[in-house]
C-alpha cells in the first residue's frame, strides 16, 4: 500500500489540490483485506485481496406474505439453492481492452507508465502516448459540480471505459487530473503478478474481472445494476436514483473468495411533516438512509426466520449462527455489510464544504427535521416536537450507530450488535474526512470506554466511489421513497409526504396503504420470530415500546450513547416515545 500512497502522491503535478484525496480511493492491490478486518480496518485499504475470486452467490427465497410468513414453497425454493430470476449478466466489454493490453506491449507501457512518475511528466501527454501504443481511443467527458464554488470535473473515457473523474479551478486542470487518474489505475494493471490471467466470473449476475475492480467501484456497480433491473417497468421513478443508499454483504470465503451482495435498497430525501399519529403505520422518515436501514432490518428478520427452520439445509442458508456461551445469534465469521450512499447524510455531516487539514470541525450539533425544514434541534420548539414529527437527521442516526449497530431494539432481543464496516460515498461536493470525523468522532469519552460485552465503539471506513445516480431528483419524485430488500417479490413505493403507499406502487399492503417499514410492520415481524423461537416472554408486552425497553442491555448502551452526545456537546437527543403506544 506504500507504493500505491506514494503513486498517488507523485502524481500531485502543478499543485492539483484534490488529486491526492481521489487516488487514494483507488487503490486497486495491496495486502489482503481480511487482517485488516478482524484488527480494525486500515483508512488506506479495503480492496479485496487481488488472487481471491468473485462467484455467484445463491439466492434463498424467502417467501413473503405480508407479515414477512416462510412457507413450505420459499422453503422448498431456498432447498434447492434459490429460485433463477433470469437476470443476464453485464457485459464484459469493459473489461477487454485491458484484458488485451496485458496481453501485449506490456513492458512498453511499464516502462512509459514509469517515466511519467519518476519525471513529473504531463499526465495528459503521457496518456495520449499510451493510446497510441495500444491503439485505443480516447475521450474525455465533462461534468457538472453542483455548489457555490465554480468546479470542473472531466472523465477519461479509453474504448468506452470510463474512469473516474479528475476536478479541478479550470478545464486544463480537472482533465490533466482525469488523465493522471487513469494513468494511475492503467499502471496496476500492467505491474500485476505474472501469469496471471484476467478471468470473468458471474457475480449474481454481474460480470467483472476480479482484478480490475476496487471495493468502492464494486459497490458502486452492484447498486446501480440492481436499481435499473428493480426499475425497468417504472421508469417515472428513475431518477430516485439521485437519493440512493444500499447495504452491500460481503461474505470473505477462503478458497471461493470475497463474495458482494446487495441485500437491502432504498432511496428518499424527505419526511412526513404532519401531526403525530399513534397507530405505528405512518412512515415517518423517508430519507434514503434511514429507509435502507429498516429495509436491512427487514433482511435480518428473514435470515432470523431461515435461521430457525426446521430444515438443516435452510438453517445452513442463513447468515447467523449460534454465538458461544450465550444465547444471542451473531454473524457467521467472514461476512461484513458495507453502505453505499448516493448524498452524503444531512446534518452535520453536510456543514462544509472542503475542510482543510488540521482544522477544526465547523459544527459538531445535532440537526432536526421539522415541518419540512433542517434546523439545529437546540432550536426545536417543544410545543412543535411533541406534536408534530420531527426527526433527528442522518448524521446523528449514524453517529449512534458506530455503537449501538444497526439492528435497532426489536432485533437486540435476538441477535447481538451489527455495525458497518464501510460507507462508500457517490457524493464527492463534501469532503470525504470532515464527513469521517463528524460521523466518528463525535462519540469518545469516559462512557463510551465502558460498554457492555458485545457492544463496542466501532468507527466507519468511508470511501470515495462513482455517482451512480442524477444529481437531483425530478419535481415529480421529490417526496418518492422506494425500498427492496433480498426476499422481496416486488418493490415498494411510499409518498414521504403522506408516510403510506403510493397507489401505482407494486407492492401493496391493503387497504391501510402502511408501509412494510412502518412501526407496525416491524412489532409484527418481531412477533414472528419471537413465536417462532419460543420465546413467549415476549409476546405479553403491551405495546410496541414496551418491547423495546425489554432489551435492556440495548437501552443501557442508549443511555450511555445519548448522555455521551449530551456532554461532548452535541445536543439531546429528541425522543418519540408516545407514537409507539399501539400495540398491533
């Protein structure tokens, strides 16, 4: 990884001011990913290892009713290995000029490649050298940066590969930035170890090569691919991709190698607005993040359901497993979730712009969403927040995650804490470290050291990856939500000015138009799984909060994050405690 640091480093020509943060994201080899894992992940390295191989990942059917019920048919489907979607993989055309170039002419471009390190050439001319050697053709396509400041942003496009884009002041500067980019990921190409030989392998139905692809460029693919699919009959809704947030799991196998699949999906960027309602069957939240994280936790609770079933070869399928001397499940080792995020997540995390080195943090307070409005929540009314919902922002919601997971209070009674290992972000207007800062470092001090068994403070790797999406969203879309988690037969769309279903939306629940995300949907899932483990303990609460204060680890570790909040001076934590007296 120090060679990669110092190319990146090098490659800084004619004081290029953000060429350094965006080939740091690039870093295609280096050492194995998984020490890196298990001892706290490195900030400079999350590529997969290089020699592992990427295969298809079956797909268990988890069959679904309204109430998330498995029946004898999803059984038998997920028996047999998962049910065929007809999903065509991607085409590999990508992948071919460079697959060719390895082929020939390797030490000339080796050697040019190196020349333009060592001698701070012109990464333009260097790159228009290299096409010519290989015979390719090159573009540069330019983009825009939306923001208060004038940016350019230009790709380099070689046989229709487009790679990622340079920024700069002006036009000269983003394309030799863009150049310089490409050259860098083009030098890794040609230093792998010999006698290696590209192979394409089907990754649920993507086709890449294993060597050619970061960990964030995967991501980034895998999100974009699975939109359009879930997509292709609503066309109206295509631009929802400007807002979208997807969970990513990554099985880390030894001998088949590092296995991504996108198990939870949701796009949004408002909330309901409206009076408070007390019958758990309002979606309140509708910002992508958010609904991405319920739609995962939808994803947990079929995986708790196969988890449970009376089938080896079902329980075998599921992503727990029994965690020694205790009766919490836990992930089976090797398997990690990774975020990709479209926006970076409103509130503190959006207060600058580019935040120079060394510098202090601009605001670290908590931010609130009220009557369609983002305030700062010192500034929140309480005659407005007890009677109206107001939601704290994504910034604060992922904060108390790097503690408390991802899993919420209703799964803690089952399984222990979740926590994403990376976020890679499609938003390059904010700064990459300023976002990593006010997401991590707000949470550090006395109480946070002590935590109890399973619980940790565990920070977020971010990561610059591809804008896979509009920059904004049409008028048409701005309140549209949609949601799909793996399972699900069809996608869900919900009016976050409403918090319900939409009419053309294809999944519907009934007549009530609740959302399968809404409180109410969660308390019947959790039901479930509780009937289904025996667990009827859990069964006589009264109401939708009653359950969660049962898990009372989870809320002592709540206490200790929102108190933790309270003396770094970030502000108290708004609670919603009257909308969830409902109690089906």
């Amino acid at each position: 990884m120090a060679a990669n640091s110092a190319m990146a480093e090098e490659a800084s020509y004619r004081g290029c001011r953000y060429l350094p943060q965006l080939a740091a994201s690039l870093s295609f080899y280096g050492p194995s990913s998984k020490p890196q894992r298990a001892a706290g992940l490195s900030d400079q390295s999350l590529s997969p290892d290089p020699r592992a191989g990427v295969k298809s990942v079956p797909t268990e059917s988890c069959a679904e009713d309204l109430e998330l019920a498995l029946g004898a048919e999803a059984l038998d489907e997920a028996t047999r290995g998962g049910t065929e979607r007809g999903e065509e993989p991607l085409s590999a055309g990508d992948c071919s000029t460079q697959a060719g170039i390895l082929k020939s002419e390797s030490k000339k471009l080796e050697e040019l490649l190196s020349d333009w390190k060592q001698l701070e050439a012109n990464p333009f001319v260097s790159l228009n050298r290299y096409v010519q050697l290989t015979g390719c053709d090159l573009q540069f396509v330019e983009s825009e940066i939306p923001g208060p400041v004038t940016m350019f942003s230009l790709n380099a496009v070689i046989d229709g590969k487009m790679y990622p884009r340079g920024i700069g002041t002006n036009r000269r500067e983003a394309k030799g930035n863009a150049a310089a980019i490409a050259l860098l990921e083009l030098s890794k190409l040609v230093q792998r170890p010999k006698g290696k030989v590209p192979r394409y392998i089907s990754m649920k139905g993507y086709q890449t090569s294993e060597n050619l692809i970061t960990h964030e460029h995967r991501c980034a693919a895998i999100c974009s691919d699975m939109f359009d699919r879930l997509l292709q009959d609503l066309s109206d809704y295509s631009s929802c991709k400007s807002s979208i947030a997807a969970f990513i799991m990554e099985r880390d196998a030894e001998d088949d190698g590092d296995q991504y699949e996108l198990v939870a999906l949701g796009t949004g960027n408002s909330c309901y607005a409206g009076w408070l309602a007390f019958d758990g069957r309002l979606l309140h939240d509708c910002h992508a993040l958010v609904v991405v994280r319920r739609t995962l936790q939808r994803f947990l609770y079929k995986q708790l359901l196969l988890f449970h079933s009376n089938d080896p070869l079902v329980v075998e399928k599921s992503i727990f497993c029994s965690s020694p001397g205790g009766s919490m499940l836990s992930l089976r080792p090797g398997i990690f979730f990774h975020l990709y995020l479209g926006k970076v997540p409103e509130g503190a995390a959006r207060t600058t712009f580019i935040n120079p080195p060394g510098s202090e943090l601009p605001s670290l307070s908590m931010y609130m969403h009220m009557k369609g409005a983002l305030i700062r929540s010192i500034y929140c009314e309480p005659n407005v927040h007890t009677t109206h919902v107001c939601c704290m922002s994504e910034s604060d919601k992922m904060t108390r995650w790097i503690v408390l997971g991802v899993q919420g209070a209703l799964l803690s009674h089952f399984i222990q804490p979740i926590y994403i290992t990376s976020v890679v972000l499609g938003d390059h207007f904010y700064d990459r470290n300023t976002v990593s800062q006010v997401i991590n470092k707000r949470l550090e001090g006395a109480l946070i050291r002590k935590l109890p068994d399973s619980y940790e403070r565990r920070e977020i790797h971010f990561f610059w990856g591809e804008k896979v999406g509009p920059v904004e969203c049409e008028d048409q879309c701005k309140t549209s939500s949609l949601n799909w988690a793996k399972g699900d037969a069809e996608l869900e769309i919900v009016d976050g000015a409403t918090g319900k279903i939409t009419e053309d939306s294809p999944f519907q629940s009934g007549h009530s138009r609740a959302s399968r995300l809404c409180k109410a949907a969660m308390l019947s899932s959790f039901r479930k799984v509780a009937e289904k483990t025996g667990r009827s303990d859990l069964l006589i609460e009264e109401n939708y909060h009653s359950v969660k204060l049962r898990a009372e680890t989870y809320q002592k570790v709540k206490k200790q994050v929102n108190c933790q909040l309270f003396l770094n001076n970030v502000g108290q934590w708004n609670r919603k405690e009257l909308v969830g007296t409902f109690n089906k």
